[in-house]
C-alpha cells in the first residue's frame, strides 16, 4: 500500500503520494501563476523543485515575482548564457559573471564580443530555452571539480573549490557542461 502525505497550500490541504516531487506537485498549481513557478518553500525552507516530499510539509510556490524565485530565475538565465558561449565558441570562451548592478548583471568575456556574436549568443539562448534542457543537480568529489574547471580553463571556479573543506560539492549539469552556482536552480531551461 502507498503512504499518502498531508501536505498545505495556502489553505487547503492535500493528500499526496509519498516521494512525489515539488515540481509534479506544482504542475497542478501553475494555472494559478502568472509565470512559471521556479522554486518552492517547504516549511519555510527554500527548495528545488526537484526535491520529493516524503513528509508531511507546508508548501508555497514562488515564480518571478518573489525574490527568491527570480534569483533562481536569474541563475538559470545565467547559465544558459554560459552553455550558449561554450556551445559557439568552445570550452575555453567565458562569460565571467563580476557582479550585480541595480537590475542587471555586470559580465564579462574572455573572448572579443561583437554585434555579431551577441546576436548569435542570443539566438542560441533562445534555442536552449525553447528545448526545454534539463538543469541536473548532482553531487561529486571536489577533487574531481577542481580537475574538470582546470581543464575548461575556469581557474576561478577550481579556486573556489580549493577552499571548500567539504569532500564533495553540488554542481550542476547541462547538456555536457558542468557549473557550480550559490543559488537555487531552476530544473529546466524552459
């Protein structure tokens, strides 16, 4: 027999099969949001919607309205970006991400960027975007991370690494690349 779960939405409550994921759970919510819904909060805990529920749970979804929700939207735009970059340009051309200004992102290339290749760059974005790619969490030894960012010439990042004291790190994968971000990704490029 399959356990059910309780879990609350606003102010209903719903009984769910145990292990379903946030992201099946909010297929079911998303008529209700005006933009797609991009990360949950579980008990007050910001989550990934690929987490499954395998507890009783207070739930609220967030999309890009929230804060929270459009910094996940944000790295995940941002990512894509990178991804576009390598896919045209090769594994050692870079957006190198300085830091935030006002509403916007302050970037830099280790290549020349021309009109050119900004509209390529945007067109392959959009084409990323449009097949909906998978944004795979996982988890590796940081020995190995160290090894891969050198060998894609992303010093900054193996540094990072070198600093970590934990045996293992979260990165993400998309398509054949793999990127290591602070914040809450959504699971697709959709």
């Amino acid at each position: 027999m399959l356990k059910t779960i309780e879990i609350t939405i606003g102010k209903q409550r719903y009984q769910i099969s145990n292990g379903v994921t946030l992201e099946e759970i909010a297929s079911q919510f998303q008529k209700e949001y005006k933009y797609p819904i991009l990360i949950a909060r579980v008990n007050n805990e910001l989550e990934e919607l690929r987490k499954p529920i395998t507890e009783p749970a207070t739930i609220e979804f967030l999309d890009l309205t929230t804060r929270e929700g459009n910094r996940s939207h944000i790295s995940g735009l941002t990512y894509v970006l990178i991804y576009a970059i390598k896919r045209l340009y090769g594994k050692k051309a870079n957006a190198i991400i300085q830091h935030s200004l006002d509403k916007g992102i302050y970037i830099e290339s280790n290549f020349k960027l021309t009109a050119g290749k900004v509209e390529d760059i945007k067109q392959e974005m959009q084409s990323i975007v449009a097949s909906d790619m998978p944004i795979t969490k996982m988890t590796i030894d940081r020995m190995e991370a160290i090894e891969y960012f050198e060998k894609m010439n992303d010093y900054a990042k193996a540094g990072v690494m070198k600093y970590n004291t934990n045996p293992y790190v979260t990165l993400y994968r998309l398509g054949n690349y793999y990127n290591y971000f602070y914040n809450l990704m959504p699971v697709s490029t959709g």
